[in-house]
C-alpha cells in the first residue's frame, strides 16, 4: 500500500499488484524495458507499503525504477481505471487460487523434459508454447510466452474478443509465471488432416466461420491466417486460436476474409525428398492433388461470398484492382494458372467454372 500522506488509502497486496500492472500497461512506452522490469517485479511492488520508504533488501534494479517513476505512477494510480484495476485485481486472485499450483508443477516438467514428452503438450510457435492442462476437472489451454512485453500485448486482444463465440477466450493470466490461461477450443489443428481423411466442410461452418472473422474484425482484431491457427471439429465448426490488435494495419477485412481460404483447403503432405531423383515429378503430381482439393473449394468460398457476403467480395475485388493498377506492388491473381497444369483432365471444369466467375 502507499502511505496515507500521499492522499491515497491503504489497499491489499492483490489491489496493488493490479495498479502495478496497469501502469506497466498503460503507464509506460508499449514492448520497453521498463515495460518488461514493471511487468516482472509486479509481485513486489505490490509488498512495499510507503513508495517514500523503500525496504532495504530491495533489488537494485527495482529501486532504480521507483525512484525514476514515483511520481509519474502516484499521478497515474490518481487517474486510475476503476474497471480495469478490478478486472486485475480478480484475475490475480483467480490465478493465484485455482491455476498457480498446476501450473507450477507444468514449469517444473518443462525445466526438466522435451516439450513434447510433457502429457498435455499441444504445440510451439514463435512466441512460446501451449500445454492442456485440467484444474478442477475442466480443461484449459496454457500458454507460456517467450517475452513478459509479448504475454502483456496478446492479453489486449484476448480481452477485446470476449464473448465472440468460436474464438479463444481469455480465463486468466500471470506476468510471474508468464502465463495465459485461455480456454481449451474443440476441435483439430486443420492442418493435421491427411488428404485422405479430411472431414468436408459444410457450407454452415465456412460461414460460421466467415462470421467469426467479422466479428473480429468489427472489434479491431485481424486474424493471423496461418493455417495451424484453425481448429476444426465436426458438430461445433471452425475455432480460431490467434488474432491480433489492428491498430494502423492496412490489412483490410476483405483480405483478411479472403486468406481463409488457406486454412479451408490446407492438408498434411508428405514431405517431398528433394534430393531424389525423382523429386520434380513427386512435386508436380502433388501439386496437382493439392489443385484438386483448392480449386472446388474456392468454387465453394467464392460462391458462399457472393451469395452470402458479396460486399465483402466486392470491396475486395476493387482492392486487388486497385493493387494491380499500382506498378510498385507485386501480387498474384487468386487463381494462379501460370502454377497450376491447366490441361489435367481433372482440373479443366473447375478453372472453367471459376473462369465464369470472374477468377
């Protein structure tokens, strides 16, 4: 707490520890140094009782960062958030009640194991890796994030998308434990389906799903279109596991709603040895397989679209036009023909059909 003298009340460790975090948040230059230190000794800021007296034993680091900003962070605990300081101050006693003992015994095994020996692991990515983890007989998702700065940004569009069905949905987090704790989504990472054994997707779920994307997109999220970001699941549709603040993005909805069509029509490959022989002629015949799956489904997206979402297509299409007529920008049409063996038997009636189109 700080000292009554300063004007403000004594509050709880918890309270405290929440204006810390808030002003790591909102305080301080977004992804800085002093972004990451507020954010990593959020836990004991929130122990010092009078800002003006400073325990001893105080790392100096820590020090050095309260007498720099004292001012600046009483002037900010003044103009405080109400709801948000709540909304911290919940999370970190949810945190601290229900999910901090699992999750320390999960950071245990991974200080001592290969990720993908730890029952639960779910998968790794460039800002960090997921784990499924049980807490009182639920599932949930656990996410542990390479940088304190990067967990602090992805809570932003978590909070955003609340409520948006099929989306992941934040459940709690820790800075302490660089931790977000989201719901477990249903379903399968599409690209782990075989050519083979892959479920068709209904005209119900590529809507749903085009749905999920706009109401994203209404609340200032764009969606990563990288296909690993997709679950689906037969009876409850298409998840979306990663979307992002847009902020000054030029990344426009119809793009955005365009790109799904990677994760519609995306399969797991064999892998092709390229120092074979052969390796040219396996190319070609895969690609070809993989035309076989892409060019009826666009038949499909594209129809949904029109029929169901034309102006989106529309403002697309005046888009990729107006990109074409700019000689600085390099793109290619969404039916690439200079790719695809426009002679295969199999192949000629669906570029016939997207041809009358318009692709």
């Amino acid at each position: 707490m700080i000292s009554n003298e300063q004007g403000l009340l004594p509050k709880s460790e918890q309270r405290l520890q929440a204006q810390a975090e808030a002003y790591a948040d909102r305080g301080v230059e977004e992804f800085s140094n002093l972004q990451r230190s507020l954010l990593k000794y959020s836990t004991e800021l929130a122990k010092i009782t009078d800002l003006n007296n400073l325990p001893s034993d105080l790392p100096a680091e820590l020090v050095e960062i309260i007498e720099k900003n004292r001012e600046s962070y009483i002037h900010f605990l003044r103009r405080e958030k109400r709801g948000e300081i709540e909304f911290r101050e919940q999370n970190i006693i949810k945190y601290n009640t229900t999910f901090k003992p699992v999750i320390h015994e999960l950071k245990t095994k991974m200080s001592q194991s290969d990720y993908n020996q730890i029952p639960g692991f779910l998968n790794s990515g460039s800002n960090g890796s997921a784990f499924k983890i049980e807490v009182d007989g639920k599932f949930y998702a656990a996410k542990f994030s390479k940088s304190i700065t990067q967990e602090n940004f992805e809570i932003k569009p978590l909070l955003r998308a609340k409520g948006i069905e099929h989306v992941a949905q934040l459940i709690a987090y820790s800075f302490e434990d660089g931790v977000v704790i989201m719901d477990l989504l249903p379903g399968t990472d599409v690209t782990k389906f075989l050519p083979d054994q892959a479920p068709e997707y209904s005209d119900k779920h590529i809507v749903q799903l085009i749905e999920t994307a706009i109401d994203l997109y209404n609340r200032g999220l764009i969606i990563d279109p990288k296909p690993s970001n997709f679950l689906y699941d037969q009876k409850e549709g298409f998840s979306v596991l990663d979307f992002h603040l847009r902020g000054n993005n030029s990344y426009s909805l119809g793009d955005m709603i365009i790109d799904l069509r990677t994760a519609l029509s995306v399969r797991n490959w064999p892998r092709i040895d390229w120092s074979a022989n052969n390796s040219d002629l396996e190319y070609s015949k895969q690609k070809t397989e993989k035309d076989k799956i892409y060019l009826p489904m666009m038949i499909r997206f594209l129809s949904i679209l029109k029929n169901r979402f034309p102006q989106i297509l529309n403002e697309w299409k005046q888009e990729f036009n107006k990109r074409e007529a700019d000689p600085r920008v390099s793109q290619r049409p969404l039916i690439d023909r200079s790719s695809i063996d426009v002679q295969h038997p199999n192949l000629i009636g669906y570029l016939s059909e997207l041809e009358k189109m318009g692709f």
